[in-house]
C-alpha cells in the first residue's frame, strides 16, 4: 500500500462537501490504492464546527479502507499543514442586496489568508483547486498570495462546464459521453464561458459537421451550457452541489493520475497561449501527464471564437482590476 497523503477541503460541512468528501475517501479522486488523510477546514463558528463534527463521524461510520486519518479545524495553517493537495471549495456567497463588487472582495479576503497559509505550511508540491465562486478570479488571489509555491498548481474548476457540455452534446448527437473527445471550455467560470465544440469527433468524426447548425450552437448550446447553473437553482432551490463534487473529483483525478492524451478543461495561470494574457486564470484545453497539465497548442481560433474568448476574458481582466489593490 502507498503512503497516505494529505488532502485539505474547505467549506466541508457545507453542499458540495457533503458529496466530495465521501468520495475522496472512498478513493474515487486518487485511486483504489491511495490512502488518504482528510484535513477539513470550517469557519469558526459554533454551528458550522458542530456540523463539520457530525460529516467527520458519517465518514467515521463508512469505515472506508483509505481514510488513513481526518481532522477538522477552523485554522487554515493546521488544515493546509503539509497537505499535498487542496480543495477550496468554502468561500462567502453573495447576500441580499450584495454587488458583485462586494462579492469580490469578501472573496479576496478570505483566498489571500488562505494563499499565505498555504505558501507557509503546505507541501512544496502541493496541487490546489479552487472551487469556490468566483473561482478563478479567487485561484488567481490564492496563487498570487503565494510566491513560494509554483503558481502553475493553482488551477480553478472549469470541469463542470466541461462535464455540462459534454452532455448536451451527448444528447443532440445521440451518442454516449465517452464517444465524445476534443472537446473544451475557454475562460471564465461563469456565463461568459466559451464552449467550444469546433474540434470535438466522435469515432473521429467531426461533432461539427454532424450538428451542422451555428444558430444552434450560439442559440441553444451555449446558453444552455452558460446559464445551467442558474437553472439548477431556479428547479432544485439550491446550486448544484453533487454534480460539482463530481467535477472536483474529475479534476483532481486526471491532474494527478494523467488523461492518456484526451482533453480536459482546466482553469489555469495562461502562459500566454492563445493571445490570453500571462497569469490570467483562464479555461483551456489540456492533456495531464505525470502530474503536470499541457495546453493544448495550435488550435485556430476564427472570428466567432475570438469574440467570445474576447468577453470572457474581459470580464477576467475587470475582475482582476477589482482586485488588484489588495494584492500588493
Ligand atoms: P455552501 O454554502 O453549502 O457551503 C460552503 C461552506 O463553506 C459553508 O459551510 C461555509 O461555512 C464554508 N466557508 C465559508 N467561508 C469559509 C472559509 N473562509 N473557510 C472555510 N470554510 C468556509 O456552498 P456550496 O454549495 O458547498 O458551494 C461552495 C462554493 O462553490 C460556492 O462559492 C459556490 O458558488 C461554488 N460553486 C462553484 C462551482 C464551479 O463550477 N466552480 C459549481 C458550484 C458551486
């Protein structure tokens, strides 16, 4: 059996917890051979510690084989402390009457703490994902806050957009998920996002020519795809929570163990490909590989995608600016 490692959640007594750490621990993220040891992180408040207590004693009863040890805490520098990877998924949701301004730098207090806390204790390798809305705009914060750490392992969840186009796709075409490759999601964790279906085959078919119809896609397909999780909320009275558990799961899984050279979407720092600007936490197509993610190079970007890359990027850009000052 493997050494354990370390896994830190945030926000773990909360929706999205509830699915993922159950299946963290089963082994679900890392493997059927990977022990993990869970360092879950709450805020300090009675009811929030109290119902982290009762998620840790529902793991406790799954006697799952993997879970190697647990500990809950309301201090970021013993929840990160040596941990290899971390999943930020706490973070302050918007309240009544809140602008999207006020959102932001709520946000950015919380993931500049959590940054630092993480450039001080964590593994040097350690790998992060940032779920927690807005998720890229807070990877970038984290990552920024920690300029002893690589910044190419803070990454943000694109994944469920991934999984959510995915699907639609599935659907118009008639054929499973799995038949479906090359496919991304460009940008911004928000509607703005640009899925892009233009180099996506299926049994090396081009899914493009098979669908044949640019007003479904600017019409229905993307925002489908776009507002889906507006319409999670407006039917279920809550934001998706398993179906985001389940895309943290993806993410982490093929970062760490590799995707045998299909594509996934990650949010991460660009380097500069496709005209996005260095540093800007962005969805771009990778492969993952022993540990590391590729972009995926040489793609043509035409006119319509320009465009829609362009807004999506914008609205990263003008985030980035609200935060900026708090950054140093
Ligand atoms: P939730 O409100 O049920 O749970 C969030 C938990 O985080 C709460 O228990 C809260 O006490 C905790 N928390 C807040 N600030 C914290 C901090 N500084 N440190 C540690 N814990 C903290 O929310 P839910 O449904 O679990 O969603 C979590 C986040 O994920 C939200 O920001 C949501 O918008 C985002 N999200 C992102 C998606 C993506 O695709 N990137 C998809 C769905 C949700």
């Amino acid at each position: 059996m493997k050494a354990p490692v370390r896994v830190a959640v945030t926000g773990a007594a909360g929706q999205i917890g509830y699915s993922l750490l159950f299946r963290i621990a089963s082994g679900e993220m890392l493997g059927k051979d990977q022990p993990v040891i869970l360092q879950l992180l709450e805020i300090a408040n009675e009811k929030a510690q109290q119902a982290l207590q009762g998620v840790m004693m529902e793991l406790e009863d799954c006697a799952f084989p993997l879970l190697a040890g647990m500990i809950g805490t309301d201090d970021p520098n013993v929840a990160f402390k040596d941990a290899d990877y971390a999943l930020l998924v706490g973070a302050r949701p918007r309240g009544p009457g809140m602008e999207r301004a006020d959102l932001l730098q709520e946000n950015a207090k919380i993931f500049t703490v959590q940054g630092k806390a993480l450039n001080d204790v964590a593994s040097r390798n350690v790998r992060v994902l940032v779920v927690g809305n807005p998720a890229n705009t807070n990877a970038y914060i984290a990552m920024k806050s920690a300029p002893d750490l690589n910044p190419n392992n803070f990454t943000a969840m694109l994944r469920l957009d991934h999984n959510r186009a995915l699907s639609q796709l599935a659907a118009k075409t008639g054929k499973a998920v799995t038949d479906i490759e090359k496919l991304t999601v460009w940008g911004n964790h928000s509607p703005t996002m640009y899925a892009d279906y233009r180099f996506a085959t299926i049994d090396g078919q081009s899914v493009k020519d098979m669908i044949n119809n640019h007003e479904w896609n600017r019409d229905v397909f993307l925002p489908t795809v776009g507002k889906r999780g507006a319409a999670i909320i407006a039917a279920r009275g809550l934001s998706s929570a398993a179906s985001a558990a389940n895309a943290a799961i993806d993410h982490m899984h093929d970062w760490a163990l590799g995707t045998n050279g299909q594509w996934v979407t990650m949010g991460i720092p660009s380097d500069g490909s496709y005209g996005i600007p260095k540093d800007v936490m962005f969805g771009f197509p990778v492969t993952c590989e022993n540990g590391e993610y590729k972009i995926v190079q040489g793609l043509e970007i035409d006119e319509f995608s320009r465009e829609r890359i362009n807004v999506t990027l914008n609205e990263l850009e003008e985030e980035r600016a609200g935060v900026a000052h708090l950054l140093g």
